[in-house]
C-alpha cells in the first residue's frame, strides 16, 4: 500500500505536466512551416484604439491550418480534443457534419480576460482573444451586428 501511494505521488506531476497552457500550445504551432500565424501585441492594439473601439481587447493571436498537412492538421485536433485548463470554462460547444467549434473563456471578476475559439474538422484554426473585456460590449456588438443583417 505505501508503495502503491508513492508511485501515485510521483506520478502526479507528470500526468499534470502533460497538459499544455494556451502560450505552449501557441508557440507550438507558430513554429511550423504550413502554419500561417498572426500574433497582434498591446502596442498595436493600442495604436488600432486610436481609430476603432477595441472593447479592451489588447492581444490576438491566431493559427491558420489552411496549408498544413493531414499529419499536422490531425496532431491538432487531438490536441485540442484532449486540452484542458482548470483556467478555462467552456462557453460554447458545436458540431456539424465537417467541422467542431469550441469556444473557451477565462473570467476574473465578471471580466473576460480571454476568449478562446478552437476549429477543427475541414477547417482548423485557433483564435485567442486577450484583453479586458466587458460581456455588456459583447452583447453590444452581437446586437448590432444581427440589425445590420450580418
């Protein structure tokens, strides 16, 4: 039994260690040759609020898989399937015939602070949205948005 409770204790971290945070899993893909990777800093998207409304957004990164292979295309989606961080809760789930959606959000004190889109399937893809960001502004722009007809 004492055995039995030190090889789980050791175990432990490293079943931890397995998982990936957001910034692992970015830097991950960034590197790859048929990865398009967009990564828009603070300083830009405070240049960008001097012409537009950013809602507190002050970071965008995004993955485009267009061009990767099956192989990297699949490493993805597996990882995505398996991503889990305590941090996150899942705002949003879909499936379709070709493609699944996942959308994650990380919430301080009523705040978003990032907003996560997954897309995997016939299109994979990985938006991360990083910023202070009020649900009102969200629900503001959705609104506009459906009386634009958009």
């Amino acid at each position: 039994m004492k055995r039995l409770m030190i090889l789980i204790l050791l175990l432990l971290p490293l079943q931890y260690g397995k998982g990936q945070n957001l910034e692992q899993f970015f830097r991950t893909y960034h590197k790859e040759q048929d990865v398009d990777a967009i990564h828009i800093g603070n300083i830009t998207m405070k240049l960008a609020g001097l012409f537009t409304e950013t809602l507190g957004v002050n970071g965008i990164e995004v993955l485009d898989f267009d061009e990767a292979t099956e192989t990297l295309r699949q490493r993805f989606q597996d990882e995505v399937k398996s991503f889990k961080d305590p941090e996150f809760e899942t705002l949003l789930t879909e499936n379709d015939k070709e493609d699944h959606t996942k959308i994650l959000v990380k919430i301080k004190d009523e705040i978003i602070r990032e907003l996560v889109i997954f897309q995997t399937g016939s299109d994979c893809s990985f938006i991360r949205i990083k910023g202070k960001i009020k649900p009102s502004d969200i629900e503001r722009v959705i609104n506009e948005q459906e009386k634009d007809g958009n």
